[in-house]
C-alpha cells in the first residue's frame, strides 16, 4: 500500500492541486495587512502663478525627477494592486518657504494608510526673470567671388528684445545672424535664424530652454556686393622751379591703390589722377627737396571710396635742388689740335687761356677734370689767316655749358727757312701779334676771354653767332 502511494504520479499532481486550492480558501478567508514602497509617484504643483506673477522662474532642485517615494500599508489584496498613479502627490507654490521648501502631500486610495514619506519636501529654486534688448551683428561665412566686396549691409529688425532669467540674461554677450556668401558677387536679401553666443563663444540654446523669450529669432538681411580694383596713380606737376634750380624728379611712395565701390563707378575710371590744376605739385616755390602728402579722397568719383582707409594719404617727394657754377681754366697746351693743314704752318699764343664756365648740380660740377671734358678745335678746311675756334667739349649729362670757349691760332704759308729769310722773317709771336693788329683787335685774348666769363647766358648766345660769322670771315 506504501508503495502503492509513493510511486503514483497522478496522486501527486492530484495533492499540489489541492494544497493550492487550500491555499487560495485560506487567504480568501483571512486577508492580512501588508507593507510596501510605491516610488515614481508623479507630484502635481498647484498655484504655479504664486512664483510667475512676481516675475521670477523655478526650477526643482529636489527631487530632480519631480517624483515622490512613500511606504503605505493596507490588506495585501489592495497593496500588491497599488501603483505609483493611484497616489495624488501635490506641493502648494504658496506655502514656499524662504528657503525654497514646499511639503509634499500625498493622498492615498481607501484601504491604504502612509507609514512614511520617503520624499517629503520638494526644494525649489527662484530666479527673477529680466529683459532687454540687444543689437543684432550680421556675420558672413566664406570668401565673395574674386574683385568684389561686400558692402552695406541690413538686418531687420535691427535689435530684439530678449526676455529669460537673469542668469541666462547675463551670459549673452553676442546677438547674431550669419550670411553665407561664399562665391558671391550679386546682392544678397535672405532671411536668417538668429543665434545667442555667451562670452566664451558658445552658443545658448533658446529653442530648448521655454524659459527664454525672443521677439524675433528669424530676420530679413540684405548685403549689397561691391565691385574693386587696383587703379595707378596718375600724378601732374605745376609751375617751373626756379633760375638756379633744377627739379631732379618725383618720387610716391606707393603707384597704385585699390578702391571699391557700384561696379558701374568703379568701371568708369582708369586712374586716380591728381592734376596740375590742384597746384598740389606745384615747383614755382620749392628750393629744396620738399615731401608733399595727398588726400586721394579728394580726388576719387562720387561713389567711390578705398578699399582701406589706411591707404588715404600718400607722400609724394618732389626734389628741387639748386645750381652751381664752376669756372675752369684751358691753357693752350690742354688743347688737342685737330686736322691741322700739313701744308701750313700753325702759331697761337701759348701763354693764352681759355675760360670754361659749368653749370650744375654741386657734386656734378666739381667731380669733373680737364682731360675728360677732352677739350679740343678742328682746323680741317682752314686756309690761311687768324681765325676764331670754338673748343669742343665733352660735357656730362646734367652740366650746362654757359659761355662760348674759343681761341685763336694763325695758319701760314709754309716757307722755307734760309739764313736770308732767317734775318728779315717775322718770329711766330710777331706774326700772330701782326695778325690780331690786323683784324683791329683791341683787347688780348685773356680780356676777351674774362669778359666772356661774366656776361650773361643771352649775351654769349648773340656773340657766339657773331663769332660764327667772324670765323667764316676769317677762313675765306
């Protein structure tokens, strides 16, 4: 029989059945109180506007998941059905304390009783909400097509009003919207979103903060494209310098500067000139280097403007400096004869001097020497008689010649010496002294030549023509 009963399978399962059923007839009939811990109970704020209507914000600083914890205790049958939602948990915002501390009050379903509130207290924090009103900066992004700039630029509005908490309010230091004009070289109009930066350069989210209040977050821009290039400086002299001075040149510090502006205005012109009409290069004063600075803004088409201001004032150099006069001295040794006739004889007066009289720059004139102003008179095609040379000179660029230099030599005929002629010929000297009493010379040559020396420019131009003639004379 024992054995009968522990080897039958379907009387166990027949037993745990039954025991089951036992069980259930057991707490049916005797339903005992339990405890239990409901957490996430969503927690309700009542009377918000006590806080907003002071113009202050909040923000829960406890419990962080705005939920409430508490141990209940009732009849098993009804605790272990209890969930977080059947609790109405709820804090007055008009019994906050100055401290930030509201009680939590919670309100159970019948048959539950609070043991105990594990959340008891929300803590809250108050901020005052503040206002103003920030100017907006447009912002491009990217590089404009190659010769043109941008140019005046427009955003509308031009200042919003930004409302948040004060915290918030403090940090923004930038008010922004950023243009792409990469490429561009056309007039841009387009709406852009409006961005908040605080002073570390990073961006304050306001789409995600309800807190924060903007009066416009997407704004009209328009940019106008300028048109630029590089123009030359075209610069015009006035006025002569002065007698006994020389303009040696100008010199600008910078040739060309860029300016910008409509295309059309910019197209129009091809350089930036400075006419002789301003006297702003005038030379009729100046007696010395002289530096002249130019305001080009003077000078630039309606409509147009530098691309950088900094390029506004150019110094333009004018060098003006004065002459010198160097009087030099030929003895007739330094003079090279040149094609003297092989058939006649030639006499001059060696203790003759010629005056060469040099105008210039003070280092020109004094770096000069004799032997490479090559002084020398060609005799070719000079028949007999006294005849008046003009010395040939090689003079440097840069150095004027003011007087006429000539001297005179005798050609005769070629005779033969004999003891006859010997006795009754006249010497070089008395011949060459016969010859200037025949020409009715009144002075020697060293008188006419220091005379020649002290007259003016004009005076040796007439009398060198005269000379010319005179020596034509003398050659027939």
């Amino acid at each position: 029989m024992k054995k009968k009963l522990t080897n039958n399978l379907f009387l166990k399962i027949l037993s745990v059945i039954f025991a089951f059923f036992l069980w259930l007839v057991v707490v049916n009939i005797d339903d005992p109180d339990v405890t239990d811990i409901i957490v996430g109970i969503p927690i309700t704020i009542i009377n918000e506007e006590k806080i907003t209507e002071q113009g202050q914000i909040y923000h829960i600083e406890f419990p962080v998941n705005q939920s409430g914890s508490i141990i209940v205790k009732g009849a098993r049958s009804i605790v272990d059905k209890l969930k977080p939602s059947d609790i109405k948990a709820t804090v007055d915002f008009s019994d906050v304390s100055s401290v930030g501390a509201v009680t939590i009050n919670y309100t159970l379903p019948d048959g539950v009783q609070l043991v105990t509130k594990r959340v008891e207290m929300m803590r809250i924090v108050t901020e005052a909400m503040k206002s103003d009103t920030f100017d907006v900066e447009i912002v491009t992004k990217g590089s404009t097509a190659d010769g043109y700039l941008l140019g005046d630029s427009k955003v509308s509005p031009n200042r919003v009003r930004i409302t948040a908490p004060e915290s918030i309010l403090n940090l923004i230091k930038k008010v922004i919207v950023e243009v792409d004009v990469d490429g561009i070289s056309t007039d841009i109009a387009t709406q852009s979103k409006l961005h908040l930066y605080d002073g570390n350069g990073k961006e304050i989210n306001y789409a995600e903060n309800s807190n924060i209040k903007i009066s416009a977050t997407t704004l009209n821009v328009s940019i106008s494209m300028l048109r630029t290039q590089i123009k030359p400086l075209q610069l015009e002299l006035s006025g002569e310098v002065q007698d006994k001075y020389r303009f040696l040149g100008m010199k600008c510090d910078v040739s060309e500067v860029a300016v910008k502006g409509l295309p059309a205005k910019v197209t129009s012109f091809s350089t930036i000139t400075i006419p002789a009409s301003s006297k702003e290069l005038d030379l009729s004063e100046l007696t010395e280097e002289t530096e002249v600075v130019i305001d080009l803004n003077r000078y630039l088409p309606e409509g147009v403007s530098l691309r950088n201001e900094a390029d506004r004032y150019v110094t333009v150099t004018l060098n003006v400096q004065p002459l010198f006069e160097r009087e030099i001295y030929l003895s007739m040794n330094e003079i090279r004869m040149e094609n003297v006739p092989v058939d006649l004889d030639l006499t001059y007066n060696r203790e003759a001097i010629a005056l060469v009289r040099l105008e210039g720059l003070y280092d020109d004139v004094n770096a000069i020497l004799t032997d490479e102003m090559n002084p020398r008179v060609d005799l070719s095609n000079l028949g007999e008689g006294v005849h008046r040379l003009v010395v040939s000179l090689d003079i440097p660029d840069g150095v004027e010649h003011l007087n006429t230099t000539d001297i005179y030599i005798t050609l005769t005929q070629h005779i033969e010496e004999t003891s006859e002629t010997s006795e009754t010929s006249e010497t070089p000297e008395e011949a060459f002294q016969n010859s200037l009493e025949s020409e009715n010379s009144s002075t020697s040559f060293v008188e006419e030549s220091e005379q020649e020396g002290t007259s003016t420019k004009e005076e040796n131009e007439s009398e060198n023509s005269s000379n010319e003639e005179d020596g034509l004379e003398s050659g027939e």
